[in-house]
C-alpha cells in the first residue's frame, strides 16, 4: 500500500505536479502516423500531461504540437485552416507555424507589430517508428534522440503500432501490464488455474515444450528500470522468460515471435490515458493479412471506433475509444463465463480494462493489500516516486538522455545458465539476438 501523499505524486501529472514533470523529462508517444496522414489535413485535438493540445501536419510534412487554444480569444485552433505552413485561427485569422511562432495577425495594422509579441505554446516533435514523439520539457535537458527501441528503429512496415484512450490513471494501466499472476486467471479460459489450457493459447513453441508449473521469478532493476525474469526447467536447460519494465511507462512483454511487443501509458490527464501497443518483427514486413488480423481485436489493440471523445471535466479529444467499455460493462457474457473462459469477456485488453476501468479513474492504494506476487508493481512505484523526489531536489534523470537503453528486447531462450544476471549480460549484449 501507499501513503496518501505518494499515492497522490504518483498519479497526478498536470503541470508542475513532481510526476508531470518527470514524465516532461522524456520524448513521450503522441500520436500514431495514421492521424495526421495528409499534409494542410485536419489538425487533431489532444490532451497530455492535462494540456490541451493541437496537431497538425504542415504543408511542408513537419508536425505541430502547440496550444489548443488561440492566444488572441482563446478560440479552439481545432476549426482553423491547416493551410500554407500554418494553422489559421477560423475567428479572427491569427496563424501560427509549428514552432508556435505567429505568421500572421490579418485584423491588427502591421505597424503596431502586436504579431511579433505573441507566440503560441509549441513543443518539439520527431515522428518514427509510426509514432509522432513530443517533448513537453525544459529545452536545457531536452534529449537528443527518442528511445532507440527496437521497433522505433525498424524500417518502415515492420513495425505495427496502435493507440486508444483508457480512461483511467496512467498507473492503473501500467501496473495491469507488469502484475503478472493475473495472467493464469482474468485471461485464462474455463479453469481458474489450468496451465495446459494457457499454454495452448500461447503461440510460442518454445512455452508448450517447457512446462513447469512452478517458475522461479527474479527481479532485478537496471538503468533502464527492471527486468523481470521466470526460469522454468526444460530437460538440461532452463527455459527463460524475461520481461522489462523500463523508464517511466514502457514494457516489453516475450511471447510474441520476432522483437516481441509492448505497451505504454502516456497520461492525458489524471484520469484519462493514452495506451500505446507497439511490435515488430526483423525479417520481414507485416503482411496485410496480419495487419487486419490484429485490428479485428482480440489481442492488442482491442476492437475500437475512431471517434470524438469528451472527457470527464468537458474537454475534448479525437482518438480511438474501445468498443466494449464501462457503460455495457464490456459486452460480458455470463453464459460465456460459464462455459469458455474466466471473465466471460471477450479480448485481452477489454478483460484488463474491464477491472482497471472498473476500480475507478484513479484507484485509492492506501487500502490496497499488496503481497509477494505484487514485487514488480511495487518496484515500479517505489523506483518512480525516488525519480520523481530527486527530480524536485533538482536532480535532473539522466536515463532520458540515453536513448541507447532502450534498445532491448524481452526474451525468451533455452539456457543452461541458472543465474538470471548472468542470462541479462549474455543477451542484452547481443540484443537477443539468436537465442535458440
Ligand atoms: S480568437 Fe483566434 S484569431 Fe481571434
Ligand atoms: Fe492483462
């Protein structure tokens, strides 16, 4: 459990809150590429880190991040025209550029040169890996280069990345994805514990050979954040499955063939979140097949509309919202419970959201009863929260400027070796890299 006060740092994440500005030290995920496909196309309203925000692709293919609101009336920038290197407010005309720089005031004299005095919030943005990235920090610490993951540097078509609106704190969702016992019971078919029936939904090969009840688990924190590591006895080896958890919201999860996958949680405010799923493979392009295959759900994203959303406090962004969601209590299906699987919900991320989205926007940890199932969820926040309070000292991270970290994958080999330390200096070396 936590305290009230570090339960509050942890998820609150506006401006000037100690989480909000340590999420502002990284390049964080805004966007998927798909939404700004057209240059001068429709500008895009979102929210980060509780700001109101605008993108927009200019006529040259730079994307703006900058303030919703026009600084004239504070009309929404979102009606304006996306035209000639800018976004043109539809009030009065003001236009602004990418960089928040103001090109041009058409209802004030040009002698006054009001134009010159005013600029519109704007933040730096890159775009790769299909993702448009932004940086909502201080530009004395900005880093250079996005996390190099693996799926960021894949050529284009290797990568798949989708993105949808949780609505709850960014926290909730991240601890879902590193509580690893719920696995055996909210995704599992009929049994509560059966790891035969889990193991033939794997799609690994390698975890229908290596079956043993009793894993042993072990965590260890890096630089990077931790990686979570499960040893399972296959004949004269161990089968590995390592899991990482890195700085301040990402996973990579083993499992899936190929660089395996991922997700974030970027905060839209304190109680509506962005999730990010990302996975690449390094032979080949996805495939169109595979491509409709993961957006038909199931999997990761879940079956979703792109849609208008209005938020809790009346603001509102355009993104994907899930299908199943709190008001039809995820199209359960009692009779499916019965009869084929745990929860009677259908998908993984509906069953995650479903208890997630159900326990609240932002759940109370003070009455929590955590125990030794729990040690990554309470690693991750005791490791965030030290951030956090050495960032308010003036102890600047030093992680996001070390874009190279984040190139890792989660892994999933056959070793003789028993010490786990000793498994993440062989492969992290070598990136993971033939491991069978
Ligand atoms: S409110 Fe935007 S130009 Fe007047
Ligand atoms: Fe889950």
């Amino acid at each position: 459990m936590l305290s009230v006060e570090d339960n509050e740092m942890l998820t609150r994440v506006g401006p000037r809150t100690p989480m909000g500005e340590l999420f502002r030290r990284f390049w964080l995920p805004a966007l998927v590429t798909s939404e700004l496909p057209d240059r001068d196309g429709p500008p895009v309203r979102i929210r980060l880190l509780g700001e109101d925000l605008v993108a927009f692709r200019d006529s040259s293919g730079r994307v703006g991040i900058i303030g919703a609101r026009c600084p004239h009336r504070l009309a929404p920038l979102f009606f304006g025209r996306n035209e000639e290197g800018g976004l043109r407010c539809a009030y009065h005309g003001w236009k602004f550029d990418v960089g928040g720089t103001c090109l041009d005031m058409p209802n004030e004299p040009p002698e006054r040169q009001f134009k010159q005095r005013i600029t519109q919030t704007a933040y730096p943005t890159r775009e790769q890996g299909g993702v448009i990235w932004v940086y909502m920090g201080p530009s004395a610490v900005m880093p250079d280069k996005i996390p190099q993951f693996e799926w960021v540097q894949a050529p284009e078509g290797h990568q798949f990345v989708a993105k949808w609106l949780q609505r709850t704190n960014w926290c909730q969702g991240m601890e879902g994805e590193i509580d690893t016992s719920h696995i055996s019971f909210l995704h599992s078919m009929k049994e509560v514990y059966n790891p035969e029936a889990l193991v033939a939904q794997s799609p690994s090969v390698l975890e229908k050979a290596a079956l043993d009840g009793a894993p042993r688990l072990t965590l260890l924190e890096t630089p990077y954040g931790f990686s979570y590591g499960s040893r399972r006895r296959y004949e004269d080896r161990y089968y590995w499955r390592v899991t990482r958890w890195l700085f301040p919201m990402y996973s990579l999860i083993p499992g899936t063939a190929h660089g395996g996958a991922g997700r974030c949680w970027v905060p839209v405010d304190d109680e509506h979140t962005f999730t990010f799923h990302y996975q690449c493979r390094d032979d080949r392009p996805f495939n169109d097949a595979e491509i409709a295959q993961f957006s038909e759900g199931g999997g990761f994203p879940p079956r979703m509309e792109r849609t208008k959303y209005v938020l809790r406090d009346g603001g509102i962004i355009d993104t994907w919202v899930p299908t199943a969601n709190l008001e039809n209590d995820y199209l359960i299906d009692r009779q499916m419970q019965r009869d084929v699987n745990f929860t009677g919900i259908w998908g993984v991320n509906e069953q995650d959201r479903s208890l997630q989205e159900g326990m609240g926007p932002i759940v109370d940890r003070t009455k929590e009863h955590l125990g030794t199932a729990d040690i990554a969820v309470l690693s991750a926040r005791r490791l965030l929260l030290n951030m956090a309070k050495k960032l308010m000292q003036g102890d600047e991270p030093t992680l996001p400027q070390d874009a190279a970290a984040y190139n890792l994958r989660p892994l999933e080999v056959l070793d003789p070796e028993d010490d786990f330390r000793s498994i993440l200096e062989k492969y992290d070396a070598t990136l993971g890299a033939a491991a069978f």
